[in-house]
C-alpha cells in the first residue's frame, strides 16, 4: 500500500512550467482587458518560464506567452492611437 493514493506524475515531481503557463493565461486575457498591464506580465512570465524550460520543459508554452504578451502591448497602442486620432475624451463645459 505504499503507493496508494499517488499519482506516477505525483511521485516523480511536478513538470509543469508554471512561469509559462502564468505567462499563457496573462497574455490571453490580456488580448481583452488590461492589455498594458497583462502585456508586460506575459513576457516577464514567458521570459521567465524559458529559463525554467531546460528543467521542466513546456518551452512553446513560455514562446507563446511573450509573443501573446507582445501582441498585447501591440493592441493597446493600436487602440490608444485610435482614441487619439478620433479626439479622444474631451470635456464639454455647455455654452
């Protein structure tokens, strides 16, 4: 009854990559809300996580989060060039 209740995966030592997969779901989300603060977290995560992939492996995952992260920092300055060719806030005082 030695192993009973442990996984094969348990016993050997967890390989997830979890920079990379911080990394994944910060660039994900980031593509629709808070991209300028998610954008940078992904490729610091990414970064992060192709340090850890010669242990642990996953390095598409760590790839995939800088480059999810890049197209985040991209969106925003999409859409921040947008709202300011268009006049972007203004402040209407009546009159």
């Amino acid at each position: 009854m030695a192993g009973y209740g442990r996984s094969s995966a348990a016993a050997s030592g967890s390989r997830t990559n979890g920079f990379a997969v911080a990394g994944l779901v910060c660039g994900i989300v980031g593509i629709f809300i808070l991209n300028i603060i998610l954008g940078p977290l992904a490729i610091v995560f990414g970064v992060l996580g192709l340090r850890q992939a010669a242990v642990k492996g996953n390095v598409g995952l760590a790839k995939s989060a800088v480059v999810l992260g890049i197209l985040d920092i991209i969106i925003f300055g999409v859409l921040f060039a947008v709202a300011a060719s268009s006049g972007g806030f203004t402040w209407y005082v009546g009159g």
